[in-house]
C-alpha cells in the first residue's frame, strides 16, 4: 500500500527553499574539502587557526585552481598552496577579481571581476579592492604567481585580490622575482612528479601596520615547496625534496631572520631572500605565530614500499624449508 503525502505549495516552497540553501552554502567551508589535491597527501599545513581565516577553493571558470586561507579582519591571505606547471605562455592582462562569497556565503562560488567604476560596498567591507592598492606605494604580490600556472585560464584565476599581498616593488620585482624563477628552474631540472608550493606572507610581531587602514602589510614573504618524487642524480640535493625560503618586505627592519647583503641596484637594498631547509622556515613561523607550524606531511618524505614477493619465490622457499 503506496502513501502519499500532499502539502501546501507554500511548504513545499519551504522545502525547496531550505534545500538550496544547504546546497549552495556548502560551497564556503572551514575546510578544504572541495580542492584537498592542492595540498601533499591532500593535507593542508598545520597551526594556521583563527576565528577569522576563511579557506578558500579558488574557482574560475567551473574549476578549482588553487587553495587560500584568507584573513577576513586583515583583508590579505595568510597563505596560498597550488601545484607548480610552468606557464605555456605570457603573463596574461588580466581583469581583476573578488571572491563572493566573502561578501555572501550562499553566492556563487566562481571569482568575478572587480565592478567599475562604482563598488558595492558590500564588497568593499569584505575584502581588499582596487582603492585600497591606489597610491599606496604598495604593489599587489601573487602569493601563487601566475607564470608558475600551465595554462591562460589557470594565469588568469591568480588574478584575485584574495590571492594578494601589499608588497613593496624593491622585493616583488626584484630578490623575491628572482626567487620565483630560482623555483621554475628547480622544478624543470629535479622533478619528476608534481611539486607543492605554498606561498605566505607574515605580519609584523608587536606591531600592525596598514594600507589604507584596512589592509595589513606584511613584514616578510616566506614560500616552501614539496617535490617528493625527484630525479636522484642531481647535482646539488640540497634542494630535494624539500627547500623553503623568507623574503624582506621592509628594506628596515632588523636582520634576525634574513640579512642584508649588498645589491647592485640601490632600489633592491634591504629586500633580501634569505633561502633555508623547510625545518628553519617552519621554526621561524612557530617562533612568529606562536605556535607550532607544520607545512607538509611528513616533512614531504615518501613512505617506504614494500615490494610484494612473487608466488614462485614464496613456493621456493617453502620446498626449502
């Protein structure tokens, strides 16, 4: 015997209603379920917690390119993790974007450009815009830069505000540029399977400083990669399978973790990379955030394998014994 139930239309819209909702706001989590390949292991670092960081699957184009943790009350990510694929052409002239689910939680999950000229101030309350960079004496600094992305579509989703920090132009086009193809060169030459990078920026220790009023600065860059599948007979090891790195964004501050040396260029001085193993630079967060920092599972080393023993051997030995 069948039973059906009939309801109002209004309960039925209720439903409906209800049901989209969950299905939509599933989208914006506290985690990064959606996009987990981005990270090693699909694990993303550990010790990075805060009521306001928003992870983030960074989606254009009905795909997901990289993954942020964003700082909601700083407007600046604290990080972003992607898999490096050397760029299959030039840097794009792409329109900026935002994410809208920093302005809404149900809105669609797909980055969009920045309006123009008016804002919506929603928008402007959420994350950092156009206005914020605008005679700042900051550039805007990929954390996942572009030319480390295969394909236009993938250069092109880097091109988001969320995916941005105020850097000074003395470390974005110079030591931490250099850094960047110093990665590239790595990648071509060593590995031989997929090679995580994640990308961060850190605050200042006792102070905040601010663009704006609303977007905080970073006093340092850092980046770190995994390559855990590489070429043994490399000459120099000390790059596989891990290799780490902090950059100056401020040519003054003290030299405790990363010193000045001299440049040729006098607009380079005081925005030194200093590069390190993945343990210093994760020693170097702990000390910073003040808490422990842990960036790759298992510090990117491969689990051992057991080679199974084939039935004849196993046959073998049994008559043996």
């Amino acid at each position: 015997m069948s039973c059906v139930v009939v309801m109002p239309f209004s309960l039925w819209t209720l439903v409906l209603l209800h049901c989209s909702i969950v299905l939509v706001q599933a989208e914006l989590s506290q985690d990064f379920s959606k996009c987990p390949d981005f990270f090693y292991r699909g694990i993303p670092p550990q010790g990075f917690i805060g009521a306001s960081h928003q992870p983030i699957c960074q989606r254009f184009r009905n795909q997901y390119h990289f993954a942020t943790l964003y700082h909601r009350d700083h407007r600046v990510p604290l990080f972003s993790a992607y898999i490096l694929r050397p760029a299959n052409g030039k840097r794009p002239n792409s329109t900026w974007m935002y994410e809208p689910q920093l302005v809404f939680s149900r809105a669609d999950p797909e980055m969009r450009p920045l309006p123009y000229p008016t804002m919506d101030n929603n928008i402007i309350e959420s994350q950092a815009v156009h206005q914020d960079y605008k005679y700042s004496n900051y550039t805007k600094g990929h954390l996942n830069p572009s030319m480390h992305q295969e394909t236009r579509t993938n250069r092109m989703a880097t091109f988001t505000l969320t995916n941005i920090v105020p850097q000074r132009a003395g470390s974005n086009s110079g030591p931490w540029s250099q850094l960047e193809l110093e990665v590239l060169k790595r990648f071509k030459r060593g590995c031989t399977g997929p090679m995580y990078v994640i990308t961060g920026a850190l605050p200042y220790k006792n102070t905040q400083r601010w663009v704006n009023n609303r977007v905080l600065i970073p006093e340092y860059m850092w980046s770190a990669y995994c390559c855990p599948s590489y070429n043994h007979n490399v000459s120099d090891h000390t790059y596989f399978p891990t290799f780490a790195a902090v950059g100056r964004n401020d040519r003054y501050s003290d030299q405790e973790i990363v010193p000045i040396k001299a440049q040729k260029k006098r607009s380079k001085v005081g925005y030194d990379v200093r590069r390190m193993s993945l343990e210093a630079l994760e020693e170097v967060l702990t000390q910073r955030l003040g808490t422990p920092i842990s960036l790759f599972q298992d510090q990117c080393q491969q689990q051992a394998t057991t080679t199974p023993v084939p039935n004849e051997l196993l046959e073998k030995v049994e008559e043996i014994a």
